[in-house]
C-alpha cells in the first residue's frame, strides 16, 4: 500500500546550524508534498510545499527539494532558531483525493 | 476567518459510552477531511468529504465511527460504545478544490477512553 517513510526520528542541532529531514514515499502517483511542523498540544501546521513539476522550493530559511525518480523529498532549515523545535511531518498526495499519508514524524531539537 | 476550529478540545469519556466531535472548516472550503493521530505517530487518514458527499471511508473507520456533514459547511464525527484503542488525537483539515490543494489542520480533539 501506499508509504511514506521519514528519516531521522530525531534530530538535535545546535541553534544556527541547519537541519535536514528526509523521505520517501512509494506511491509513483503522488504529486503533491507538504511539510508540516506541529507543536505540542496543537494540530500540524503547514510550512511548505512543493509539486511535482518543480524540483525546489524555498521560503527564507526553510526549502524543500524533490527528486522524483528516486521518490525521495527533503526539508532543509538553515539558521536553526530555538523556536523550530518541535516535531516535523512530511506527507505525499495524489490529484483527485488529495488524502494525505504522512510520515512518522521527526522531533526537532534546536540547543541554545 | 480563524482557521479551522474542533470543539471540543479534550474529551475523557469511560468505555462503551458515545462521543461526538465538531469541526467548522474555514469558510467557503469545500473538502472536509479526518484523520486520527496516535502518540509519536503521524496522522492518518479516516475519511473526507466533499462539499456533503462522504467520498472515501478508511478501512481504520469501523462500524462503530460515523461522520457527517449535512450542510457541506461543519461535519461531526461520533464514536459509538468506545473502546480504550479510540484513545488519540482526532484531527479536521479543510482544503478548496481546485483552487488550491493546501489542507489546513485545526487545533485537534483529544479523546481519552478510561
């Protein structure tokens, strides 16, 4: 069935150094691939996306790039501030049900 | 518009008892989603509307859930004779297609079964 898989389950970083998440997911039909952050106690919230048709994009100190051949994305943070701690999803969707599959999450850990 | 809003926020409810949720999209969206969020998990996938019509059921949406939406505006979703594996985060998103294809998460209903 359909899985995105996401890579690490945990991440510690030392403020202003940059994070990276990755994942992959199996579904060649997917075209659609948001990120969200979720905060504790709070629903996820969406920072980014990007569509198939496009191989990166960015948004000050977050991008996301895709590699479709290979069915991986990845969310790259750069400047890491203390305020991006908190627990990333990646998903992936197809056109039509737009249902998302979501990885299983990676907490962000940012050191002052 | 403040997003998308589920009431209510924490629900503790003993075993085999009903629960119902709320949600209320943001305005004019007319895709409705559910899905269920376990600890140190993602969310998944329960089922979703379009305007009213129930288009996809998961197969994780036993008999025993039910969702609707009456209007195509807010949708419920009530739990019938709970059981202490309902225990989780109950997420609504709404999305307007084809406008856009974004889904907006509101802030979540936490059900704990005891």
């Amino acid at each position: 069935g359909e899985n995105v898989e996401q890579h690490p389950s945990t991440l510690s970083v030392q403020e202003g150094d940059s994070a990276v998440i990755k994942c992959t997911y199996s579904d060649s039909a997917s075209n659609y691939f948001p990120w969200y952050k979720q905060e504790l106690g709070k629903g996820p919230q969406l920072i980014i996306d990007i569509r198939s048709n496009v191989g990166e994009k960015k948004d000050q100190r977050i991008a996301v790039t895709l590699n479709k051949t290979a069915k991986h994305f990845s969310l790259h943070i750069t400047e890491t501030q203390p305020e991006d701690s908190a627990v990333y999803f990646c998903a992936a969707s197809t056109s039509g049900t737009y249902k998302y599959i979501f990885g299983t999450g990676t907490r962000l850990k940012v050191l002052a | 518009d403040t997003g998308v809003s589920q009431n209510p926020r924490h629900k503790i409810t003993k075993r085999g008892q009903n629960v119902t949720f709320r949600c209320d999209p943001i305005s004019e969206h007319n895709r409705l989603y559910w899905y269920r969020q376990t600890l140190g998990q993602g969310p998944e996938f329960l089922t979703y509307f379009q305007n009213e019509a129930q288009l996809e059921k998961s197969r994780l949406l036993s008999d025993r859930f039910s969702a609707e939406r009456p209007k195509g505006s807010f949708s419920t979703l009530e739990i019938q004779r709970t059981e202490q594996g309902d225990s989780a985060m109950y997420l609504c998103a709404s999305s307007h297609l084809p406008r856009n294809t974004e889904a907006f998460f509101g802030q979540g209903t936490r059900l704990t079964v005891v």
